[in-house]
C-alpha cells in the first residue's frame, strides 16, 4: 500500500535549516523491523510513524526511530509531530489561535500547544513528560580525549560533566566557550553509549553567536549519521535540570533560547522554559519552530 510521508525542519523557521525530520502519517500495519528499515532508509537522525492513540481522547501515538534503534522520546520529532498534525488535521484554525495536540509517546502523553500559521513556519511548544533527573558525573579527562581538546577546555564556572535524563541520558560537557566548542573533533571508536552517558555528549557554553542565546551547544553521538545532530530537543529537555542544578535560578518562570547546528551549517534554536518554586524546578518545556519541506508516499 502507499503510505503519506512529510519531511519538515525542525527548530528553525526556513527550510534547509534546523533539525531535519521524516513523518510517516500511514503507519498501521508496519512491524519493529519494518519500521526500522524504513528509519534507515530515511538515514535521518530521526523518524516518526503515527499511529492511532490507545486513548481516544489524544491525537495520535508516534513511535521514533534512529537509523539504529527505537527511542521512547526525542524533541525535535515531537515538535514537528505536533506541528504536521495540527496543520494537517485543522488547516482551518491557521493564524486563529492556539491548538491543543496530546501526543502518545512511550515516555507518555505529551501536550503541546501549536501556533499554527498559514504561511511559513509554525511554532510548537511541550510539557516535559518527565521532569529531568541525574544520573551521574563524568570524567573530564576521558571527555576531552573523545572530543580532542585538552582537559582545561573542560568546566566553567562551577559547570563540571554530568549525566541527566528527562526519558533519554545525555552526557552534558560545559566548555570554556566558541573557540573551544569550535575545535571539537569527536572519534567515533570513543563515543560508545556507555562512554557517552548514553546517547551522546551535549557540549555547551555560555559564548554564543546570537545576541538573544543564552546557550550554544554542539551534540555528537556514534548513533547519528555523520556524528554530529544539528537540534536535540531531547538533550534540551534534559539540560533544564542542568541549568537548575549549576545556576540555581530563583523562583518564578526562566526562559532560555538555545542555538546549535551552526558549525553543521544547520542553524537552530530551541527554546527551554523553566518553572521554578520553593528553590525547585517544578516543570519545563520545550518549544521551536518547524516548517514543511517535502511530501510523497512509500509504496510498501
């Protein structure tokens, strides 16, 4: 049968930028390994196939694929599910107001709200499913050899390496700015999962190339085609318990723009809000623009 497929950008607001996504609207029917094949074929960081929701009350289930495996959330595939969905299923609403879409995830249900437009880029936000959690620290050393850098390019600021999650881990690597973050080199032999924290090392400073950024970042991973992810939505999710843990911001609501796939020539920005109460971080979301790039049907 033929099954609809969109590819969109993702985290960025023209195309050709941004985080690049396939969606499969059609996926009843496909099995693990089927769906596995078509992600390869995509060979994207990753792909979506929707599915009809358990809960009637929801949108839709998505399932994610890399090339090499199946995750139970990512950001950017979220954020461009939510934003083809709602285009797809009420065109009508453009440029009216904001549209409600609850996505079954294997983390969970998340909520977004999308800012539909008629034209152009439309802007999609999320509730973290799960609040992000810590799972461990990491050796500076061991980083910077993986990274070629040197040891004191590691750290800032009271900012030292740290495993976290929020449905996904990531290794979180502060560095000392651009110049640093710029020279990173990854050797692919040196990123295993168990090396990396899990699915990759999230390099981050506070130098950054946008006036309005507060973060630019770098994501390199053995799992990702070429090494290296233009916009992960999932290590973002995860860095607000970062930020909550080295800055310790006061209560009340925070929101951070995170620039990253510049030196891919994939310009993207990711916005993180942090809700903070009592000295805790009480919630967090992720949001960013996505816009349709091209259509077509798998004949499968």
């Amino acid at each position: 049968m033929a099954r609809r497929f969109f590819t969109l950008d993702v985290f960025a607001k023209e195309p050709l930028a941004g985080n690049p996504l396939a969606v499969v609207i059609d996926a009843e029917g496909l099995d693990d390994a089927q769906m596995l094949r078509i992600a390869r074929e995509f060979n994207l960081s990753e792909t979506v196939f929707v599915l009809p929701a358990r809960n009637p009350v929801n949108t839709a289930r998505i399932r994610i694929f890399t090339p090499a495996m199946e995750l139970p959330f990512a950001g950017h595939p979220t954020v461009g599910s939510a934003v083809l969905l709602a285009s797809l299923r009420a065109p009508e609403l453009a440029g009216t107001r904001d549209l409600t879409v609850v996505i079954e995830e294997e983390v969970g249900d998340v909520s977004c709200t999308v800012r539909l437009e008629k034209r152009g880029a439309s802007f999609a936000y999320f509730h973290l499913p799960r609040l992000p959690e810590k799972i461990g620290a990491a050796d500076a050393r061991t980083l910077a050899d993986a990274l070629a850098l040197d040891e004191k390019d590691i750290g800032f600021d009271g900012h030292t390496p740290v495993v976290w999650s929020a449905g996904t881990p990531f290794c979180f690597v502060p560095v000392s700015g651009l110049d640093a973050i710029a020279r990173a080199r990854p050797d692919a032999q040196k990123l295993t999962p168990a090396a990396a924290g899990g699915r990759g090392l999230w390099l981050y400073t506070r130098e950054t190339r946008e006036a309005d950024s507060a973060v630019h970042a770098r994501m390199f991973s053995a799992m990702m085609p070429g090494l290296e992810d233009p916009a992960t939505g999932g290590a973002a999710a995860a860095f607000a318990g970062v930020a909550h843990a080295f800055e310790k911001p006061e209560d009340g609501e925070h929101a951070l723009v995170i620039e990253q796939g510049y030196e891919m020539g994939r310009p993207s920005r990711i916005t993180l809000g942090m809700s903070v109460q009592g000295g805790a971080l009480v919630a967090a979301t992720i949001g960013g623009h996505a816009v349709r790039v091209s259509e077509g049907t798998l004949a499968l």
